[in-house]
C-alpha cells in the first residue's frame, strides 16, 4: 500500500522524468579503468557499454553496441583528443562530475552538464544519462553525437553528423551531415560549402525563407523523420520493417568514414548473437560520394570498393594515401609552338569518367572538332567529349569530383606535355588560381542540386495540403488525374498524379516500382520526386513542367514548330524512349507513348511521362491487359492480337507520333477533306511511295531531305510485324544520320502475307 502510494507520488513529481532513471545505477564515487575490470558499465540488457576501448595503441571514453565478435562503436567522448594510457580512469566523483583522470595531475571532463549530477545510466537504447537529485536528465551523451545516430535519438537544426576519419580511428573525418537552417539536410565534404555543387546528397525538404528549427529524428522503428516546431514530421526515410521484431532490434544510422549514410538494423537474438543488415545506403553509389577522391584524381569501383586513381600527367600528392588527390608531373609549354606539333601523342585518354566541374566551354560538336579544338587552346587541358549528345566540354586543371559511369559514352582526353619538364618542385601559381576560382563559382552558388538521388516519401495529408485539397486539375490521364501543387511553402511546383484503377496490389510491389521509376535518370524523363502509399491511396509527385504537352504545342498552339525544332524533339523523344529500353538498370516499356504524355520544360526541352507504371496497372501482361493499357491510334497492332507486348511496341507508338509531328496534325482526322486523309500514316505512305510527300506540306518552307528522313524512319517505325520495327537505337542513328534508311516496305504489307 505504502509502496505503491511512493510510485504514485514519483510518477507525479517526475512526469517529465525520462524512462530509465529507476535503472540509475552508477553511484558517486564509481570509477572505471582501461585493464582491469570493470572496464565499462553495461546497460541492463548488456546490448551497449560505456567505457575504455581500444584506439591507436592507447584508449578511448565512448560508447558501444557490444557484439561477440566486434564491438561497434556509436560515441566517442572528446573525439579529437589523443587517447589515454592504460594509467588512466573514469570517474563519477564524489561531487557529482563524470571525468576522465588522464595522469595524476591530469583530468578532463567528459560531461559538461550545469549541475552536479546524483547517479548515471548507461541505458537500453545507448544513449549515456546523468541525473540530478530530482531524477531530472542533466546531461545525455544522445546530445552529442559524433557519427552515429541511434534509435531514439535526434539532432536539432545547426547540428550534424561527421564521419570518423576510418572505422578504427574515430577522430572527426572528411564528411558532414548538416542539418540546415532552411530546412534542408544534406551530405557533403567537411571542407566545402554546403552548396549545390558540393552536396552530394540532399533530403530536399528545403527552402525555407525564415530559418526552421527542426529535428531530424530516428524512431525505434527505424523511420527517419524531420520534426518541425508544432510536432508535425515529414518522412525522409521509412525502411519497411513491418516484418520486424522490433523488441529485439536496434537501427544505427552512420555517416561512415568513405561519407556514405547508413543505415543498419541489428537484431539481437535469445542467446545474444545479432543479426546485423544493411538496410538503405546514401548515396547507393560509393563512387558518388563527392570528395572521396581528391583533386585530379576519379573514382573508380574496384571488388565493390572505391578507388581514387590519378588522372594522366599527374601523380598522388602523398603516394601512401590514394585519397590526397594528385598533382601534375609535368610543366606543359604547348602554347609556345603549339600549332606546329599538333599530334595526337600529346594526348591520354580515359573512357566513362565525368565530373561535375563546369567548363569553360561547351559545345555540340564532331569528336574529332573537340579534340582540335581543345589541343589549340592554350588554356585547355583537358576536353570531355559526350558521345551520347555529342557535346565537346573544355576545362582546366585541377578538377573535382570526378568518378566512371560505364554506362554512359563519356571520354575525358588529357594533355600530357608536348614539352615535358619536370617540375614536381615548383609552385603551381595557375592551379592555385583555378582552386580559388572554383572556390568563387561555389560562393555564387549558382548550381542547384540537379540531382536528386532519393525519392521522398509523403503523407497523404501533406499532398492535400500541397494541392490545396487536389484542386487545380492538370489533366487526366489513363491513370488519373494530375494536380498542381506546391511544396516547401510554395517554393517548389510540382504535378501530383493520383493512381486510379490499380489493380489490387500490395504496398511493397508498388514501391518496388517506385524504386525502378526512381533510379531513372536522364535528360528527357519527367523526375519522380516522391510518392504516397497510405492505405489504398497511391500518389505519385513529379517535378512541374510548365510548357504543356507536345500534344498541346502540335494540335493546339498557333504556331507550329519549325522543321529544326521538329527534329529536335523527335530526337530528343527517341533519346529519351531509348534510355527506358536500353540503358536504365531496369529495362522499362512505356505503352502508352503519344503526344500528351511528352511534356516540354521552361526551355522546351523534351520530358517524357507515365513511363514505368504500366506494370502497375496490370502485373500480368498477358490477358485484360490490352483493354486497358495504350490509348487508340498510337496501340500497335499485337495489342489486339494478343501477340508479346515487347520494347517494339512502343517504338510502333513513337512512329505514329513521328507522323505527327512531322504534319503537325492528328493521326486520326474525322474532319479531314477527303476520306484518304483521314488517318495519317496511310494517306503519308501513299505520298511517300508516289515521291510526293511534298504535297502534304503545302505552303511550308521545308526541307525535302529531312521530310523525307522523317517519314522514312516514321514508316519503318510503324510496320505491323515488330520484328520489322526498328530499335529505338536504331531510330536515334537514322535520325540523327549515323545510318542511312533504306526504302520502307507499306506498313502493313507483312501482316497480309
Ligand atoms: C586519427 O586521425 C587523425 C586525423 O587524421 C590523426 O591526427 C590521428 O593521429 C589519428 N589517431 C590515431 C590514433 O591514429
Ligand atoms: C565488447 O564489449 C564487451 C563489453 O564491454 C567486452 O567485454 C568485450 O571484450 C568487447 N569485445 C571486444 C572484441 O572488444
Ligand atoms: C556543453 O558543451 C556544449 C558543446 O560544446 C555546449 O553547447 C554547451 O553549452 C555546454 N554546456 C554547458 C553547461 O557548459
Ligand atoms: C516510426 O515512424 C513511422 C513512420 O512515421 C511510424 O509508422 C512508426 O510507427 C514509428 N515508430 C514508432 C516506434 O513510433
Ligand atoms: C518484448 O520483450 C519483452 C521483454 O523482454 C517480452 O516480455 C515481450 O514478450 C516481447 N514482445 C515481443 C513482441 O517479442
Ligand atoms: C615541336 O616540338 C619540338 C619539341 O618537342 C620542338 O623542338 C620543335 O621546334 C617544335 N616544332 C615547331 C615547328 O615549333
Ligand atoms: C611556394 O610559394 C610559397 C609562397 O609564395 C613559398 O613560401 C614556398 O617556399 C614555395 N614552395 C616551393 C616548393 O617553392
Ligand atoms: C514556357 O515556359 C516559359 C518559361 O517558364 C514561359 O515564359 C512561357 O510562357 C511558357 N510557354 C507556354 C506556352 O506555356
Ligand atoms: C470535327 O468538327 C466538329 C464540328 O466542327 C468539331 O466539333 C469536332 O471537334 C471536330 N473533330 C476533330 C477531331 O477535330
């Protein structure tokens, strides 16, 4: 009776008293040493230990994940300090101070709380606690965190996370964690700005005007939410863990000593074994990290590990650490006599690299131009060539962030001296000059993240709020319908779909496929920024495109496109298709390519939408599949047949759009004058075949050659039998005229045989 009147009373003084404090099990008076046992205090569950442990021959205050094996470390007390000899202590003193006796004359204090504290707590969740007499927490080493963000803990706005300098030196390493002032939390090397440049990873949940006092905070279930003023939070990452047993499991998020973010679970069996699993790592690339390699060098994975090599004509600034960056080797004079010793010797190469360091030049040009070009520059020193958009970049040395990406055609050529003077001792003035222009580009901050390497999560009621309750309509697709709205208070339009008409579906397949839509990268795919999976509801967020549909710009505008203009978007479609075909981790057919579905950006740049959901609609792509998947004049003919939907179909699709594009009209016209008119691709092969094409364009100036290319490529496109049907790679090299066409058969002439 008494008793539980006592913890009655407890409960009221201390409501705000943190759990745990009944397990205040340090005393006064209690002290540890690095040798002799004990040489840690252990939480009640023995999952984690506050004490010495092993570093660089000496000893180190921290606190650890206590494993049979390995012990992993997640604090560290005074990090930058040197370790301590085995002479040392730990102690929580008689008045009340948690200090670290160095050498007789020598103490440090390891918490540096206002009040003296009564006990201490080393508790289950690895967060460190002193309390004062009233039971109140007066200090938390969970305030303090070095790399390692534990369930349960959070960090404020101002404050990060820094990277240890490897996984057995736990000094502060190379890479931050920041969360910024505007809301924003982003990754990037400890010695930069956090611009757009430098970043390497961003949460995007930017931009507000006033500065933001946030959380960013782990939940026990391994959720990672930012938490503003008012309590409300946004999701940054939510790993599914329904699965989990989350009595027995831990989530440890790192920013570990290469600058990757992340996050473990840890579960912890019966007889005290645990199970570790990697569960989400940011950015999924190691060689994306910017700064793991320093100036001159890239990064290249080697066995799934990263390495920093140096570029041609320089060589590691400190040849025992791969990381320092490289330096030329070779004082180059080719501006001297340049123009007479032009030869291709004074040139390496490397294949697949690139970097992110703007050049001072950039131009569409021949390979052959570029490297001309480049060699007559004086101010050249190396020209990246993009085999893919046909652009010549020059720039000068020293570069930054550069890393291979086999999948794209890049080729990065060097100037290697035509007069090679060693000069390994000189000052090199230009380069330095180079560093402190770079500086000065980074300051103007004028390069926005133009990446982003995650897909967000939302709430349902958070896309309510951004289209202010779905209420400017955009258009409706076959998946549903699109609305504008606007995120970050009003800084960021976006276009938010909502999923109709899906087919029963489990949550973890739909993120599954927002995984593949995800990791698509390329110059003329909408971006997908986040989406919504809450109970039934399935929302999509996309980037804004502010100039409409292709559709719009063909059979609306007034003004049609110039035939230049034509030609550019039908490449740029076809780039775009051919990257969803060929070149993306995960091959994806659109189904449903037509002009509405092509959006055009504030620079009319091509952006195409709705690829990879159609699998959404049906898993299944053999049966009901064709009732509701493409829309009608655009349907190859094996949708009706029954035959395998295959990357041909859509390239059917895009011949059909090619044709309009190319007329400027509808491939169906009921109101057209004459009946043959009415559908374009027959009344355009009758022309063509009777080398009259040019009829079809009365009145427009034209180029006969490219009409005729045009419909040529339109016409293979659009042949019944797909095995006829060109690759989209195929059409890329007509249209840009790396192969020349041959004469089309009529469309459906295989088909009747
Ligand atoms: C840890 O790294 C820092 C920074 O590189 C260095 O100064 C320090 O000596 C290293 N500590 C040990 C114990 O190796
Ligand atoms: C891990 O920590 C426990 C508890 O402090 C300790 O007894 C053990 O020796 C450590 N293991 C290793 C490998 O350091
Ligand atoms: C303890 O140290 C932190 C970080 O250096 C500082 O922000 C805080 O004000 C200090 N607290 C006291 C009571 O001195
Ligand atoms: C962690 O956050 C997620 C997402 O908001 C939520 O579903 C989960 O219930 C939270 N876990 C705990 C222990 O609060
Ligand atoms: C969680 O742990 C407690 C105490 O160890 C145990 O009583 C309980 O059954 C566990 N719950 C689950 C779901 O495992
Ligand atoms: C070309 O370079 C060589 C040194 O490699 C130099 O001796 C020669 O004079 C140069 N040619 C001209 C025409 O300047
Ligand atoms: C480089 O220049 C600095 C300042 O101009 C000078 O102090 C230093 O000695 C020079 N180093 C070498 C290797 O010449
Ligand atoms: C296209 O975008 C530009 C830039 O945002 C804008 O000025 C222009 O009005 C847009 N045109 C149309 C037709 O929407
Ligand atoms: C055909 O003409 C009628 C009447 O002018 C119009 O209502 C209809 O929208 C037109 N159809 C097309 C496809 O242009």
């Amino acid at each position: 009776m008494a008793s539980s009147y006592i913890i009655l009373i407890f409960l009221l003084l201390g409501y705000c008293v943190a759990a745990g404090s009944e397990n205040c099990l340090i005393s006064l008076n209690s002290a540890i040493n690095p040798i002799a046992d004990p040489t840690s205090w252990t939480s009640p569950s023995g999952r984690f230990a506050f004490g010495f442990y092993q570093e660089g021959g000496g000893f180190k205050v921290g606190i650890w994940m206590v494993h049979k094996s390995q012990n992993t470390t997640v604090w560290t007390a005074n990090r930058d300090d040197l370790p301590v000899s085995s002479n040392a202590a730990l102690e929580l003193t008689h008045d009340g101070r948690l200090v670290l006796k160095i050498s007789p004359g020598e103490t440090q204090l390891i918490a540096n709380s206002s009040e003296s504290a009564s006990c201490a707590a080393m508790d289950d969740s690895g967060n460190f606690i002193l309390y004062n007499q009233h039971s109140e927490v007066i200090w938390q080493s969970f305030n303090f965190p070095t790399d390692t963000l534990l369930g349960g803990q959070s960090i404020p706005t101002g404050a990060g996370l820094y990277s240890s300098v490897s996984g057995t030196n736990h000094s502060t390493g190379r890479f931050l964690l920041s969360m910024q002032s505007d809301g924003n939390i982003v990754l990037y090397p400890k010695h930069t700005e956090p611009s757009g440049i430098d970043a390497y990873w961003a949460s995007n949940t930017c931009c507000y005007l006033q500065p933001v006092h946030f959380h960013l905070y782990l939940n026990f279930t391994g959720a990672l939410l930012l938490i503003d003023e008012q309590g409300q939070s946004e999701l940054i990452s939510d790993p599914d863990t329904s699965s989990v047993n989350h009595n027995s499991t831990i989530y440890r998020l790192i920013l570990d000593s290469g600058g990757l973010l992340q996050m473990y679970s840890h579960r912890f069996s019966e007889n005290g074994d645990d199970v570790v699993s990697l569960m989400r790592m940011i950015p999924n690339n190691k060689c994306r990290v910017k700064g793991l390699c320093g100036f001159n060098s890239y990064c290249t994975m080697e066995d799934e590990e990263p390495l920093c090599r140096c570029f041609p004509g320089t060589d590691y600034v400190d040849s025992t650490n791969q990381f320092s960056g490289c330096e030329t080797i070779f004082k180059e004079e080719w501006c001297s006599n340049a123009k007479e010793n032009l030869s291709s010797s004074t040139f390496k190469s490397i294949d697949h690299v690139y970097w992110v360091d703007p050049p001072y030049f950039q131009v569409t040009m021949e390979v052959a131009d570029c490297d001309k070009s480049c060699l007559e520059d004086c101010d050249c020193e190396v020209a990246l060539y993009d085999f893919d958009q046909g652009t010549c970049m020059k720039q000068k040395l020293p570069l930054m962030y550069a890393w291979t990406v086999p999948e794209k055609s890049f080729r990065a050529l060097f100037k290697v001296g035509v007069e090679r003077i060693e000069a390994a001792n000189t000052n090199n003035s230009d380069s330095q000059l180079r560093v402190f222009k770079y500086k000065k580009i980074v300051e103007s901050g004028n390069f926005g993240l133009t990446e982003q390497l995650t897909l967000r999560p939302f709430s349902y009621r958070e896309l309510k709020r951004a289209t202010n309750g779905f209420k400017e309509e955009l258009g409706k697709g076959s998946f549903g319908a699109v609305y504008k709205g606007t995120l970050y208070r009003g800084k960021r339009a976006v276009a938010v779909k909502r999923l109709e008409k899906l087919v029963n579906e489990g949550e973890g397949e739909f993120r599954a496929e927002m995984r593949v839509i995800g990791a698509t990268n390329h110059r003329h795919l909408v971006r997908l920024l986040g989406f919504c999976a809450e109970a039934s509801k399935r929302l999509l967020v996309y980037e804004f495109m502010s100039n409409g549909s292709l559709a719009d710009l063909l059979f609306r505008s007034e003004r049609h496109p110039d035939w230049n203009e034509r030609m550019r978007i039908a490449l740029e479609i076809a780039r775009g298709i051919l990257y969803l075909h060929e070149e993306c981790d995960t091959p994806i057919i659109h189904c449903d390519i037509k002009p509405q579905n092509i959006l055009m950006d504030d620079f009319w740049t091509v952006k195409i939408s709705d690829f990879g959901l159609a699998k959404l609609l049906m898993p299944d792509q053999t049966k009901t599949f064709t009732v509701i998947r493409g829309t009608r004049g655009y349907m190859a003919p094996e949708w009706h047949k029954g035959t395998p939907i295959s990357v041909k179909t859509d390239v059917y699709s895009y011949g059909i759009m090619l044709l309009e594009i190319v007329f400027c009209r509808r491939h169906m016209d009921v109101n057209a004058s004459t009946p043959e008119e009415i559908v374009l691709s027959s009344w355009a092969y009758r022309h063509f075949r009777d080398g009259e094409l040019d009829k079809l364009v009365l009145g427009e100036e034209v180029d006969k050659r490219l009409l005729e290319k045009l419909v040529k490529v339109s016409l293979w496109c659009i042949q019944d039998e797909p095995a006829f049907r060109p690759s989209m790679k195929s059409v890329v090299m007509m249209l840009d005229g790396t192969t020349e066409i041959s004469v089309p058969p009529c469309p459906t002439a295989a088909a009747t045989v």
